[in-house]
C-alpha cells in the first residue's frame, strides 16, 4: 500500500517565495496524491505575506473535511502566521525547511526591512494549534539550523534532521523528496494516536 493511501483528508501545498515549478518536490508530491489543493500564490509580491495567508485561508475554506498543510520554506512562515488568525486549523502540518530570517536573504528575496514591514517579521512563535512536523536542513543556507529547532520548539513540533539537503529545493538537487510521503505517514499517526514518539522513531527504516 502507497504512502498517498495513508494520507486522510486533503493535503493542502503551501509553496514559499517561488513560481510553479514543475521539478519541485511539492510538484511532485501533489502529482501522486489522491486528494491535494496547491495554494496557488505563485503570482503574487513576495512581500505580500497578507495576500498568502488569505490564499490559504481561501483553500482551506474550499475543501470538506480535514486539511494537511505540506509547507516549504516561507510558507511554513505564511502557515504560522495564518495559524495565529485561522478559525479553521489544520489537522496537521509538515513544515519543511522554514528559514529563520535572522540575516538578509540572497538578492532576489525582500530585504528584512521589507519583510518586516509587510508583517513577516518577527516570525511567530506561537505554538501551532494543530501537531506539527518540522523538516530540518544541517546547512540551508537560508535557516541556521539551531535558530530553526528553536522555532520548531515554539511551535510545538517535532523536530526531523532530514540531513545536507540545503533548502530542499531544485538548487540544492531536489527534485523528488520520498521521504515528504513517509512523514505524512507520521502525521497521521500522531494525529489518530496522539503519538508522542521519540523523533527518531518517525523516521522510515534506513
């Protein structure tokens, strides 16, 4: 039985500060799955954080029944912020490879002041309302890793060390992310058991 099987509910894909892209794992996440929505904010101000988050409050609106976010990078930033105002939280959350926003962003980002002014920052440290995952990169560029298990403690989730994997994105050589299906696998069992297992123990077998 596929991975996809286990998934109840829609998955709901919040991308970052990107365009579609067709290689991008979330791409390829939600090409494989059997009941998925894309926030599709691809076209908007990459400073319009408010813009974001009433996207994914539009989809989640849109969809009967339970909703897991799949967020990547600012995304997971855009989930945590629409956390704080939603009246209809998730059911779980895989947040891959938030960044931190503690030092400017490569060229074609908004400067921090930017950000900050559109209302990203300071980045909430709310605990999410809803179990969460958060995927941990050992050198993203864009999120030290100890500033990001700080946030994830916030939040409230569990921490997974996904290994040298940059920010998960085409650049650093993903592509398909198998590993994205395995840990929805444990979201749903945290959300059925209320499982409280080791982080080591979500992880697949090697």
């Amino acid at each position: 039985m596929s991975a996809s099987e286990h998934v109840p509910g829609t998955v709901v894909i919040v991308p970052g500060l990107r365009g579609h892209v067709e290689e991008h794992w979330q791409t390829v996440l939600a090409a494989g799955l059997p009941r998925v929505r894309v926030v599709e904010s691809f076209g908007r101000d990459k400073r319009d954080l408010v813009g974001r988050v009433h996207d994914l409050q539009a989809v989640v609106d849109d969809v009967e029944g339970p909703v897991t976010i799949v967020a990547h990078s600012a995304g997971c930033l855009v989930t945590a912020h629409w956390a704080r105002v939603t009246t209809t939280p998730a059911r779980a959350a895989l947040l891959a490879t938030p960044p931190d926003l503690a030092k400017p962003l490569p060229a074609e980002y908004p400067s921090l002041d930017e950000l900050r002014q559109a209302g990203w920052l300071p980045v909430p440290v709310d605990r999410l309302p809803f179990p969460s995952i958060v995927a941990v990169s050992s050198n993203d560029p864009l999120g030290d890793e100890v500033r990001v298990r700080t946030l994830a403690r916030h939040w409230g989730s569990h921490v997974i060390d996904v290994g040298a994997v940059g920010h998960l994105n085409p650049a650093s050589g993903y592509g398909a992310w198998p590993l994205a299906e395995a840990l929805l696998e444990a979201l749903d069992a945290m959300t059925i058991d209320g499982a409280l297992a080791a982080d080591d123990a979500l992880l697949p077998p090697a």
